[in-house]
C-alpha cells in the first residue's frame, strides 16, 4: 500500500456539498454572531464570511477579534439535525470498506457533530479516531503543525499519510508535510496526486 493512515476530512467530503448540511450550519452560525455582537443580519453575515477566509473559520476570527467563548458556539452552530438531511449510504460504507489502512476524521467542526454524521451515513464503524476544533486548541485547518501532531499521535510519518478534503488550502498544508492527497471536487486544476468528484470513486481511482 501507498499509505498507512488515511486522513478524511468530513463535511462536504463524505457527503455532497449541496446536500443542506452546511446551509444549515451557515444559518445558525450567521444568527448567533448577529446576537453576539449586536448587528444586523447582514453585518453579521459578512463577518461569518470574512473571518472563514481569514482564520479558516468564523469562530477563529470571533475568538481573536471579541474574546468569543467557543464551546457555546460549537454547540450551537452544530445543533441541525443531520437526521433530517442525510440519510444512511451504502456505497460510501463499501467505498470505505475497501479503503486500506487506519482511517481518521480530521475536522473543524465537533466531536458530536462528526459523530451524528458517521451515525447517520451509517460508516462510524470504519474510523478508528476523531480529531475535531478542539484537538489542538481550536486552531483550525489548515494548519500544518495540527497536522503534524495529529500525524505523530497517530505513530505514522507524513510520507505514508493520505489527507482526503474538499479544500485545496488544507492539502496545500498536506503536501507541504509530505503527505498523499486527494481532493474531492468537480474541478480538478492538477496540483493533487488524485482528484474525484465523490469520496465513493476513491478506493477504485487510487488503483490499489
């Protein structure tokens, strides 16, 4: 095999982008940064947005920027009824299935969140770890040091790791560590060593 660890990141890379998890997720996070800091809707909208691209998320920039206390906003960004939305998927399971290697979440969302997602899909079985917000500090992805730590917490070395995201910001991290990366995505620009539309064509696209 290629790699000992697959590192997998978890929303809008397990499951379609479009599916309404992250609207969901976006909405809430929108309204409580609007109750926060006093502001309007769209004030509030433009921060949520402002502080993702600056700090990779908006609760990064809430914290630096007003002192924000993070784990009511975790809680409260993350509280949208996965159930309601997706549903369990057996192709991904068996996609999984022939998946070789140690298999870990690594995410910016919550252990719980991440939790009901496998739990609804139907795939918790199939990861040995979580690494959420809070494994290193809530810095978020992509950062390199996070990635190494999570890395050597997991006894493997960069160059036997595969790092699975939707983002191309948080392989550029990957690939600068050593590591294999694919990006999910329905535009592919070249610089990964694999790319695919949905995680379930990855096992048979990696030729393993």
């Amino acid at each position: 095999m290629p790699f000992d660890l697959a590192v997998i990141d978890l929303d809008n890379t397990l499951y379609a982008a479009d599916n309404g998890v992250f609207a969901r997720m976006d909405k809430r996070m929108t309204a409580f940064v609007a109750k926060e800091l006093d502001v309007d809707h769209k004030e509030a909208d433009r921060l949520r947005v402002k502080y993702w691209k600056e700090y990779g998320t908006t609760l990064r920039g809430m914290m630096l920027h007003h002192g924000m206390e993070a784990e009511t906003f975790l809680h409260d960004v993350h509280d949208i009824d996965a159930h309601q939305i997706l549903k369990r998927d057996d192709e991904l399971d068996a996609a999984l299935a022939r998946l070789p290697g140690r298999k870990v979440i690594h995410t910016n969302g919550i252990l719980e969140h991440a939790e009901r997602i496998l739990d609804v899909l139907g795939i918790a079985h199939h990861f040995a770890a979580i690494y959420d917000i809070r494994f290193n500090n809530y810095i978020p992805k992509p950062c390199k040091e996070t990635l190494a730590m999570l890395i050597k917490a997991e006894g493997c070395t960069a160059e036997r790791t595969l790092v699975v995201d939707d983002m191309a910001d948080n392989l550029k991290v990957a690939r600068e560590l050593g590591c294999k990366t694919v990006w999910i995505t329905h535009e592919p620009d070249g610089n990964w060593d694999y790319h695919m539309p949905r995680f379930h064509h990855l096992p048979d696209s990696l030729k393993l």
